[in-house]
C-alpha cells in the first residue's frame, strides 16, 4: 500500500523535505537556545509585578498558593543533625495547622499566616516569612519563641500582637513545624513550563498536520489541515523568535531580595540622595551596592522600620556582626562584552538616574525599567547632547567646534563623537 | 644596490623548483592535518541522533528557561580608597634571585592582574623584561605548594614549627651543622633575618648559590680591588661598548637596566645626533650580539686569548711595553685602536664566569680610565654574591654526612645544580631538611618538611639592588594558599615569633631611615618610601683598595695559544624567556618565541651552517652531544663555526603542561673548572640520532616576501642625510593617490612610532601585551600549526653572509590603517574604523569568514581556532594545553577586556580600554587630556622606551613630532594602507 499523497508529490514534497523543514526549525531554535545568557522574564515570572501594597494587612492574599508559585528564596539549608531538633510528626502536623489556622481554636487573633507567608513571595509582604522567622529560632530554645510571640519587646510587633494568648503546647507544636520547615529548607520551586507545553503541544499539532496531509486524508479538505500547519507553525516561529530576542534581557525583572529593601521608603519618602549609599557611582564604572557599615550609619540609631517592624533591619546588624556579607539579587546585569561606566554617564554626561533606572524613588521592590538593549542604547547615543561647551575636554574638538560657531550644527550628541563606534563600548 | 634581507636560510637559498615543492608539501600536511581534524567530526547516525536529541533540549530550555540569578555581594564594610571596578596600584619589587625589577603592581578587585615598571626607580626607570610581566601569572600557579608538608603529606602550621623546633634544639644540642642555604639575598631585612637565625643556632652555616654564577667576576674584583662584589656599570654614558658574550641586554646580571642606559644612547631623537658604538664578540647569536653595531664571531674557549691580545694592544698603542703572546683568531687591532681613542668613554664587560678572564678585564678597563666614568666601584651591584666554591664545598661534606640539618630557601639544586643528581642522593643523607619553596620543584619533592613561602606579589619584602637603592615589596592580595613568609618562618624557629611585615619596618627604622635625612617622621617616611616603592639614600660603599694588577702579567705569560681548530664546543646560555627556569610552569614565557631562533616551547641546539653542511644536518634533526639529548637540531646562521648552542632553564621534570614535556634540562652539562661554574665546554661530541623532532616555529608563516620592510641606514650616511635609507618615501609619497577624500579625524586621532634604533627585541611587549589583552596561550602543537595568537609579534630579517649575517628587528602590530583593507572585506562589519583612526574589532559580531585576516598585508589578525580560555559557553570547543582555563589561572585575566570565545579574529586594539579609561579620567576632570597620558601595555612595558603612542591631531605631541621626522616611513607604504604606525630607520653605528 503506498501512503503518498498525489498533490503533494507533484510539488516534489517528501519525507526528505519534511525532514529538511523539521531539522531547520529544530536548528533554529538550537541557535537560540545556545546564546549566553537566559531569559528571566518569562511570562509567569512577570506576574508577581503587582505595584506594592502599602496597608501590610491588605496584601495578604492567599498566601499558601503565593508561597508555592514563588521563585526560591536563597536560604541556605542549614547543615545540621536531625535528632537534636526532631520533633514528633503529629507535632509538626499540628503545628503546620496551627500556623495556617486551620485548627481550631478558642483565640480571636487571626492565623499566623495571614501575616506570615510561608516562603518569601512575590507579593510584597513587609512582615517575615515563615522560613525566616524558622532559620533565625531554629538555634534558639523554645521560651525565647514564646517571648517572642506573646510578648514582643515593642514597637510594631507589640502593636500586632497585642493581647495574644496561645496555649504553650500549641506554641510548642509551632515551633516544632517552623524548626522542621528551617530544617527541610525551601523547596526546590520547579520551572515553570507553560511556553514549553505549549510549544511541544503546537508542535504534535505540526505533526498531526502533515501527517493528516501526507498519509491519513481523513479529513475532506486539505485546506483545513493545511491552514493547521501554517497557522501553528507561524505561531511557533513568533514564538522562538519572541524568546530569541528576549534572550539576554530581562525587562521588568523583579526578584526578591534577601532584605526586603525598599526604595521607595528611603529615596522616596525620606528623600536619601541615590549617590549616598551608591557612592562610587561618579568615580567607578559600578555605580557600587553600599556596603553593610554604610547602611548602619543610619541604622546602627533607626532599628524598626514602620512596616517591616525589626526583622528585616536586624538583618543588616546581623551581617555586620557576625561578618556575612548581604548576598542581593543582581538585578541589572549587562553581558560581559559590553562596557559601560557610571561615572561616564553619571559624571561627565550627566545624566539623572531616573534615565536609565526609571523612577526608583516610586518602587517599594526594585524592578529593571528599560530592556538595557543595545538599541536602547544607540538610540540615546544618537539624541543625547554631550557638555560640549562647559566641558573643557571637548577642546580637542576643534572641528565640531567651528561648526558649533558657524552655525552649521547647533548641538553635539554622542555619535558626533564616536558614541556609536563599536569599541566605545566593546573591547 | 638594494640589499637581500631573508627570514630564514631557507628564503636565501632559493631554488624555485625546490620551493614550489615546498609549497606544495606544506599545503599537503596542512591539509592532511585539517582531514585528520575534520574526520574525527564527521557525521555518524548517531551523532545526527544526539544532534536531534541536543536540539529538542535545546528549543525546550528556549522556550521555557529562566535566567540563572546572579548575586551581586558588596563590601561589608569598604576598605578606603578601594573602589569597586577601578584598579588600584600598589609599588613592589620583583627579584627572582637572577632579575630585579621595581614594579607597580596593578590590582583589580583585589587580584593582581598585571605589572608595570616603575618609573620612579633610578634602577629600572619603568622599564621590565619578559619575566618580570610574565611573573603575575605565577601568583596563579596550580603547582604551587598550597600546604605545608611533612614526608609527603599535608601538616599544620604548628605541628610542623613544633616538630621541626624540636629537630632543630637536637642538632643545637649535640652542636651538628646546620646550613641555611639560599639565593642571593638582595633583600636587608632577610639578611637580618638570616643573621637572626644564625645566632640562634651557634654553629649555622649560611651560603648563597647563584643559578648563573659571577663567582669569577667577584673573585677577580676582590683580587683587583680588595672586595667581592660587582661594579656598577653605565651604559649610557659610554660612547664605545666592547662586549665579550655579555649579554647586557638579555640575560647578563641586570638587563632591564643595562637596556634603558643602552638605548638611551642610541636614540636620534628629540635633537641627539649622536649615539654609542657597540662590538660584540660571541659564539652563539645572542639578543646583544643581534644588536651589536659589529658582531664578531670567536669561540668562547679562546675568549681569553682575545682579551689578553686585546690589552697587550692597549698596552703597546697606550706606550707600555707588550708582551710576547700567541695570536689572536681575530684581529683586534682596530678594535684596541677605537678603544684607546675613548678613553674614559668606553665599557669593556665580559659574560665569563672566569676569574683569569675577568681580571683581564679589569685590567683593559683600568688601562682606559673607564673606572669612575663608565664604572662605578663606590656602586656595588647586589644582584649575585655567591661563591661558586661554597656551594661545591657544601655537597661534598653533605656526602660525607657532615652536615646534620639543611634549609633550602629559594633554591632549586636539585634541578639547577650541575649536579644535581649527587646534590638529590647527598640530601638523603642529612637528617633534617626543610625546603621554603613557592613551586613545586624538583628539589622540595626530596625534602623531608615543605613549609611553601607567599608568591613576591602576597609577601613582605625589601631589597637593596645597588648600594643606597632600596626597594620595597608589599602584599597586593591575600595569601591564595596556606603559605607563610620564608623569612617568619626563620624567625620562628629562631624563637622571635614576629611577623615579618613589622620585622621589616622596625629594621628600616633603626637601619635605612638613619640614611635619609630630609627630618620627616619615620612613619612618614615609610608611608611614602611605600608608596614609591622605592628609596635612594646615596650611601656610597668604602673599603676598596687601590687598583692591584700584580696578577696581570702572570696570567698573560700563562695564556695558551690555538691547538687544532676542529673540536666542537658547547655554550650554555638563558635566553630572555624562561632563563633559568624559574618560571617554566608560566606558559606565557614557554610561548614567547625567542627573539633570535623565534622558536617557542623548547629548547634546541644551535649549529653553524657550516657546521650543519659538513655533518649534513637540517632543522629538526635529533642529536646527542656527549650523552645529553636526544635534542633537535636549528640552523643558526651567525652562529660560529664549531659552536653548538643550547639553552638552559628547560626540562623541568615537574612542570610544564603535560609535566616535564618542554625541552630538554642542560644543567648538568655545565662543567666547572677553578672552583668556579663554566657555561662553555670545551670539547663535546655531537652525534646525530635517528628521528626529527618537531619544533614550534612563528617563523616562517610571516613571511614578508622581500619587501623593503625595515630600512636602515648607517650614523654616517644619516648625519649627511637624515632622511638616508628612507628616500623611497618622498618617491612614494607621490605616487600614492586615492580616488576617496583623506579621511579627516576630529578630536583625536590616535597612532604609534617605533624607534627601530631602540628596540632590543627582549619581548617584554609580547608579555606585557598578553598579560593586559588576555591573549590566549595556544600550546605547541597550535604554535606548528601556525596559530599563535600574540597580538604584536617582532619580526627578525637576517642580512647578508649567512656565516656572520647581521639581523634586524622590527615589532609588528595591527597598524590601524586609516584605508583598511580588512574593514571593506567584513561581510558583517564586523572590523570598522573608529572615530579616533582605531581599526575596531566587534567580537560578538565576527563570524570567522577571516576575509579580513587573508586581506591583511601585515598578517596581524588573529584567529580562534578553538577556545583557549574557557569563554565558550561549549565546553567541546575549549582546548586547554597549558591549564588556562583552570579558576586558578583565570584570576589573571583583565575584567576590562572581552575574553574571545572560538571562531572569532581579535587583534591589537591600541589597548582602546586604556585609551577609554584616560580619556574618562579627563572628562571627569573637565580638562584636556595630556600628551603621553595614554600608555599601552607594549610602551608601558619597554624597557628601551622604544614605542611612542600618541594623539597625530595634537602637532605638539611626541607622536607627531616622530611622525614629521625624517627617518619615519610606515609598512608597505606602497600599498596606500595609511597605517597609524610609524618606524623610524635603524641607524648602525658602523663603517662601511
């Protein structure tokens, strides 16, 4: 039985040919897909962007979901032996219930949940996460948990936890889940593969297609399975060419950070000049991440914060004096073939952060505003004006001068200068 | 008459037929080796499956990956003045117990990452050699001692002080003979170390070895002048240099020195119309014979018969009686003529490690009056101070068990010692020995405790090079391993627990500050000795007696005339690369081609080409001499007839990549005679073996097809006209039109000049340009195949008689043509020219076609092969034949400059990233950027100041003033390329 469809031979269309398409688009996609750097920004990670929320008891949404989609938190399992805090499982159990409310009980205080997530997690949440607060009492012995819970030392927390009464084995019970949840460690969140699926899917699709088209001709019109085909592919095709281009960049990329940091209490609301803490910005290529010591200039005095309470500040104090550098999340990270300095853009072009950062002093979580592309770049090279007049560099210039003078040109922007030349920034 | 220059005596004798078969016998290999590398990629269905399979991953992770997060981990608490992205410099010293250096050491997020000469150094005066810029990568050595070590096995700190104390008090107790033995200590502060241990162990014994010994040279001043020490020499201010196989600018006791007084002399720019005049004798063909206004050839066992006719010459033109003496080889009549003519201006040196032979030579320069003129005697060199006796004495009491405990500090014997096996067997038999090495070398491996000392770039360290000039050496990184300062761990088992950096200021307080008199606070005067590195206090030595030449005339009744002419000799040098072998673990240095031979990754015996017609030997073939070898042959033309050269400092067992592979170990060859080390054997044996052995060559692949490329001209000719050997230029000039306007640079316009009068061609810019650009390291078996990857290469012509030719040098470098040929050839513009004249190189957009590299007249373009570095994101297109992928070794790399992945061409930039970062600095600073502001790594690194780089827009400037001067011309002018680099005429200083 020959399985050849007669219209298809005629335009010379085999397996061979077939092969020859599929081999191309796999090629395709291996070329991008071998490219240096990853995308970050892939449509789920995105979605977490929702714009801060400032009433801490409004952002709690349903925190258990938010703690099970949210990106890793960078804690480092701790490396201990098992036994010396091993709890019973019913503990635990019923300690994880107690924590999420789910038990019930004669208090009127909401859940521990509702203000403590279990993980970090996109949604901007200014209190600590089940798992910080797990690491930091994991070595500490159960009456200072108690303290802690019942009767804190002040400020917001005080506020919050005001007139709470919990039955020491229910606390035990807490306790015992949050020492087994910092023992696990955070668990490994898995890749989310929703463009993937639907890739393979589009691609079975494909498949089908041109099978229906060669061998089967189930279908009566082979214009259906035909448009199939095309469509899917053109689909297929847009898509390996969105993420190629998205290769590398990662535009509006908002991780979490070890500190819940927030910009816009300390360039915003308290007015702290970007160049304070970021204070190699002029003189270095790095506009510079201050270190631990600098924060403490303010901090060693401001030790709660009016929302995040004390923990997140302790956490700077704690670096400091047990000597652990803070580990932020990079967020702007140019490839490393690409040369770019501060102090360049900063100092002598005079540019205002807000250019290239976007309005930071707004953002409660930091989040990368521009694609950092190259045509991003040129294209403020080709506009910009340089300190042509006030900058006495520019004297070597004698040309571009002369014209400035005649008339002939009434700005110099970077590319009159070389700004577009390729070793201005790649060497 | 135009002259021949050739590359190679294979250009001179030409026979067409002979060559087309060449041609096509090296197409035929090279394709031969590109089928045996393409089969191995052939497509198997399997392959095409594991290709299926890689592309399905592949598109999955692209359609569905996520960034990896990368951490961005600050300061806790920022050191000052520390500036993240910026580099800092800190002043140090490098001495290697053979070459000194002041340097600055240049340190990027706390890791060294390259070195520049310190201009503030009346000693070195900026300058550096090979070695000292190749000396960071050393820091990042995996063969380093990471730990102390008992037997073999890994030990504390404290369990070895303890064991070893212990050790020690048993040999104090029972009064045994312990010997400290070591390099030349330069270094004040050890020295008082070492006296500290010393008196605390009654009894100790301390003697320095010298790899390359002046034992001879001391001897004989000590003879002459009541002292053991080394004069100081002026190059610079001598107007005639007669050198005996001293090679001054390459190996000889203080080269980087010796080169800045010696091109000094021998520029004709900025308004100097003079220069010196130097004879060279030698054997072998040396970087100073090379560029020796007249090389003569003699051999060096009748170096002393030359000497001692020479100075009866003197004698007789200066009106003393002469004395009967057999014949000189070579008439030097006119050579003791020009010599009586510079009285008080002239420098005799001898490389001899003869003491007869060097006070010879202490005789002719007393007899010129060159003493306090052209040599200092109140200016001692420290640089070598061993006795080669003491060193002879030791092994022998070590066999007979006389000696109860052994401390070796920076010495090697075991490898570098003539003999070196009986020095390993005599080791067995002391009770205790302790090493403080740095490397892993052969000679700790039989040591019973390894307690490893810092790399000079993580230590504590002074040194005195020359009477009153001191040198301080700081720590520009943490120590990497766990290693600790030689010189603490002397002075703890001297019992004064102390660490050495407050050791070395408390001792420049009570001894060196005293000197300076100028009132500051002595923390003051540390802090800013420390900062420049260095300090000059103008002590002067005394104690010298008077000239004594009573030994003269019975060495002259003594000298031996010629006894049959047939006996081969075997001479021993160091070349400028690996030298004595120190740093042969540093692949920078083992693919440094050898400014003569151009050959990289071994070492070879040199022969005459006489000599290699009559034993019928070619390039390549395996011979044994005596019974050293197997050794590959290379057709030396200048070499002297019955010489055979062959480099020392190779074949190390331990080291290299893989271990022990690179060349052969010559150290055993070396005979002594007097008490005293001889370099030159008399009588040897060479037999020719079965077999040829490949040799890295960067030779013959860039060729120049006989161009006139270096122009030269004599002092004569130049002084009647300055423009001499370079009139084609003006005939040029007109013939070259363009259809296109000149292209017209605002602002800046950068270029280059190279003073073919100064370059020495040591290769310190070859080093210098790697350790800056991250050019990578391809290996031997890439350099055959004509792959090397230098950026700025120095090309060598031969001229004339292939028995005694003259050679020329010229360094060649991208030459940023303002009419590029490359750049119109990119299908991808991948190479455009700058704003500024740069001829660009956009790496991420190269594709490989190497259109532009076939293009290029000057065949500077480099191409990726494979990845040498670990850029490439697949680990299958990484090679790594010298470890420099490894973590380790990539500390070294600049964070400024793109590490180039496989397939793309790279090539000099102009250092652009040095260019961007003062240019920045002046922009910053709302001014106008200097002349001379902007250094490249080749100009910073150049010890004869010969590379001037500058702004041509700017006509006030150096650049400018080198281009307007009438001996410059560029590269194949003729072409119409406009090149941005320019060469000035060499200009010999001889009589035609």
């Amino acid at each position: 039985m020959k399985l050849k469809s007669p219209v298809l031979q005629n335009y010379g269309f085999s397996s061979r040919l077939f092969l020859f398409i599929l081999s191309i688009s796999i090629f395709v996609l291996s070329v991008t897909a071998s490219a240096e750097t990853q995308n970050p920004s892939s449509e789920t990670d995105s979605v977490g962007a929702q714009t801060a929320v400032s009433e801490p008891d409004s952002a709690m949404v349903d925190s258990i979901t938010n703690a099970e989609q949210s990106a890793t938190a960078e804690v480092q399992k701790p490396k201990r032996k098992v036994d010396k805090y091993s709890h019973y499982r019913d503990d635990i159990k019923r300690g994880e219930r107690f924590f999420r409310g789910l038990l019930p009980h004669n208090n009127k205080q909401a859940s521990c949940t509702s203000c403590h997530n279990l993980l970090p997690s996109d949604t901007l949440n200014w209190n600590p996460s089940a798992m910080e607060i797990a690491i930091k009492y994991l070595d500490k012995d159960f009456a200072s948990f108690q303290a802690l819970v019942t009767e804190p030392s002040g400020g917001k927390m005080a506020e919050v936890h005001q007139g709470y009464e919990f039955e020491a084995a229910d606390l035990k019970t807490v306790k015992a889940y949050l020492d087994d949840l910092a023992m696990r460690g955070p668990q490994p969140v898995k890749p989310t593969i929703n463009r993937l699926l639907l890739f393979l899917f589009l691609g079975m699709i494909i498949t089908w297609a041109l099978l229906e088209l060669i061998f089967f001709h189930k279908i009566k019109y082979k214009a259906i399975p035909l448009l199939i085909f095309l469509g899917v592919f053109g689909y297929q095709v847009k898509m390996i060419y969105e993420e190629g281009v998205n290769l590398g960049r990662s535009q509006g990329y908002e991780p979490d950070q070890p500190i819940k940091f927030s910009h816009k209490v300390h360039a915003g609301q308290n007015q702290i000049d970007c160049k304070y803490c970021h204070f190699t910005v002029e003189d270095s290529k790095s506009a510079g991440i201050p270190p631990a010591d600098l924060c403490l200039n303010c901090h060693s005095v401001v030790r709660e914060g009016t929302r995040s309470g004390k923990f997140e500040i302790a956490k700077v104090i704690d670096a400091v004096e047990n000597n652990k550098p803070v580990e932020w999340v990079r967020i702007h990270d140019l490839p490393d073939h690409v040369f770019f300095s501060h102090a360049q853009h900063v100092n002598s072009g005079k540019l205002d952060c807000i250019e290239c950062h976007g309005d930071v002093a707004e953002m409660d979580v930091l989040k990368q505003v521009e694609d950092l592309s190259m045509g991003w770049c040129l294209d403020c090279h080709r506009t910009k004006e340089v300190q042509f007049v006030d900058n006495k560099f520019y004297e070597s210039y004698e040309t571009l001068h002369e014209q400035l003078k005649s008339g002939e040109i009434n700005k110099v922007t970077v590319d009159m200068i070389g700004g577009t030349d390729c070793m201005k920034c790649h060497y | 008459m135009k002259e021949q220059y050739y590359k190679s005596l294979d250009d001179l004798i030409y026979d067409a037929r002979q060559a087309a078969e060449e041609v096509d016998s090296g197409d035929r290999k090279s394709i031969l080796q590109m089928k045996k590398e393409s089969r191995s990629e052939a497509t198997s269905r399997r392959d095409f499956l594991k290709l299926f399979g890689f592309t399905i991953a592949s598109a999955a992770i692209a359609t569905s990956c996520q960034q990896p997060v990368q951490k961005a981990i600050p300061f806790l608490i920022q050191p000052e003045k520390i500036i993240p992205g910026e580099a800092s410099y800190f002043a140090s010293t490098y001495f290697d117990g053979n070459d000194y250096c002041s340097v600055l050491v240049k340190v990027r997020d706390g890791r060294p990452i390259k070195i520049e000469g310190n201009a503030l150094s009346p000693v070195t005066r900026g300058g550096t050699n090979a070695r000292t810029q190749a000396s960071v990568l050393g820091l990042y050595d995996n063969k380093r001692h990471k730990n102390p070590k008992f037997k073999g096995k890994k030990i504390s700190w404290e369990d070895g002080d303890q064991q070893i104390l212990e050790a020690l008090a048993e040999i104090k107790a029972k009064e045994g003979k312990l010997v400290l033995l070591t390099g030349t200590i330069i270094s004040p502060s050890t020295n008082a170390v070492i006296q500290e241990f010393l008196a605390a162990h009654p009894g100790a014994e301390h003697i320095q070895y010298d790899v390359i010994s002046a034992s001879g040279m001391l001897q004989a001043n000590e003879q002459s002048y009541g002292k053991a020490f080394i004069p100081s020499y002026d190059f610079s201010k001598a107007d005639l240099i007669v050198s005996f196989d001293a090679d001054f600018l390459g190996s000889w006791l203080s080269p980087i020195e010796y080169t800045k007084q010696y091109s000094e002399r021998r520029k004709l720019v900025d308004g100097q119309r003079s220069m010196s005049r130097h004879l060279h004798f030698e054997g072998g063909m040396s970087l100073t014979g090379s560029n020796a206004d007249e090389r003569i050839q003699i051999r060096l066992s009748q170096e002393k018969l030359v000497i001692a006719n020479l100075y009866n010459e003197l004698k007789k033109l200066a009106g003393e009686q002469p004395v009967n003496l057999p014949a000189s080889p070579v008439d030097i009549t006119k050579v003791a003529g020009e010599l009586i003519a510079k009285k008080g201006k002239s420098l005799v040196v001898s490389g001899s490690n003869d003491l007869e032979t060097q006070l010879l030579v202490n005789a002719i320069n007393e007899l010129l009056g060159n003493y306090g003129n052209t040599i200092r005697t109140d200016v001692h060199l420290k640089l070598r101070q061993a006795m080669d006796a003491d060193m002879a004495g030791l092994v022998d009491r070590m066999e007979a068990g006389q000696v109860d405990g052994l401390i070796l500090y920076d010495v090697n014997p075991v490898y570098d010692y003539p003999q070196g096996e009986r020095f390993k067997t005599a080791l067995q038999q002391v009770p205790l020995s302790i090493a403080l090495p740095i490397l892993g070398e052969e000679t700790s491996e039989h040591v019973q405790y390894i307690c490893p000392d810092h790399h000079y770039l993580e230590a504590w360290n002074d040194a005195e090079v020359k009477s009153g000039s001191y040198s301080l050496a700081q720590p520009t990184i943490r120590p990497i391993f766990k290693t600790r300062a030689a010189q603490e761990s002397l002075l703890k088992w001297a019992g004064n627990p102390v660490d050495f950096h407050t050791y070395i200021q408390n001792y420049w307080e009570k001894n060196i500050y005293p000197q300076a008199q100028d009132g500051q606070a002595f923390i003051d005067f540390w802090n800013s000795k420390l900062h420049d590195g260095i300090f000059e206090s103008g002590r002067k030595e005394d104690g010298l007696s008077a000239y004594n030449g009573e030994r003269v005339p019975t060495i002259l009744a003594q000298v031996k005339g010629l006894k049959g002419n047939d006996a081969l000799e075997l001479n021993l040098y160091t070349n400028v690369s690996v030298g004595t072998g120190k740093q042969a673990n540093n692949p920078w240095l083992q693919e440094l081609p050898d400014p003569v031979t151009k050959i990289c990754w071994d070492n070879y015996a040199a022969v005459s080409p006489k000599l290699a017609k009559e034993l019928e030997l070619e390039d390549e073939q395996l011979v044994m001499i005596n019974d050293f070898g197997p050794i590959p042959v290379v057709v030396q033309p200048g070499q002297e007839h019955r010489t055979i050269s062959v480099a020392l400092g190779y074949g190390r067992v331990n080291l290299g990549t893989p271990e022990g592979t690179v060349g052969k170990n010559a150290f055993p060859l070396v005979a002594s005679e007097n008490g005293s080390l001889r370099y030159t054997l008399k009588q040897v044996n060479l037999q020719k073996v079965e077999g040829d052995y490949q040799l890295a060559k960067t030779q013959s692949h860039h060729s120049m097809e006989g161009r006139n490329l270096v122009r030269e001209t004599t002092l004569e000719d130049y002084l009647a006209n300055p423009a001499s050997g370079n009139e084609m230029r003006e005939e040029l000039k007109s013939h070259l039109k363009s259809l296109y306007a000149q292209r017209k640079f605002d602002g800046f316009h950068w270029g280059m000049a190279i003073d073919l009068n100064s370059c020495t061609g040591c290769n310190a810019c070859v080093v210098a340009c790697s350790a800056e650009n991250n050019v990578p390291v391809v290996g031997k078996e890439q350099v055959i195949m004509a792959r090397e990857m230098h950026w700025i290469r120095i090309d060598r012509y031969y001229k004339g008689d292939p028995d005694n030719p003259e050679l020329v040098r010229q360094p060649v470098m991208c030459q940023h043509c303002d009419n590029a040929p490359c750049e119109n050839v990119c299908p991808v513009a991948a190479t455009t020219h700058s704003n500024e004249g740069v001829n660009q190189m956009a790496y991420n957009r190269c594709i490989g076609t190497r259109y532009c590299n076939n293009n290029c007249p000057y065949k500077v373009r480099r191409f990726n092969f494979f990845d040498y570095t670990g850029a490439d994101a697949m680990p299958g297109n990484t090679i790594d034949p010298a470890e420099m992928t490894t973590d380790l070794r990539r500390l070294v790399l600049n964070p400024d400059v793109t590490v180039r992945a496989k397939g793309v061409i790279e090539k000099c930039s102009f250092c652009i990233q040095r260019i961007q970062e003062k240019k920045l600095a002046a922009k910053n600073e709302s001014r106008q950027l200097q002349d001379g502001e902007v250094v490249p790594a080749c100009a910073q690194s150049c010890p004869a100041d010969a590379i001037v780089f500058g702004d041509l827009n700017n006509k006030e400037s150096r650049i400018s003033k080198f281009f307007d001067d009438e001996r410059n011309y560029h590269l194949l002018e003729e072409l119409h390329t406009l090149p941005s680099v320019g060469y000035l005429t060499k200009v010999k200083n001889k009589t035609v």
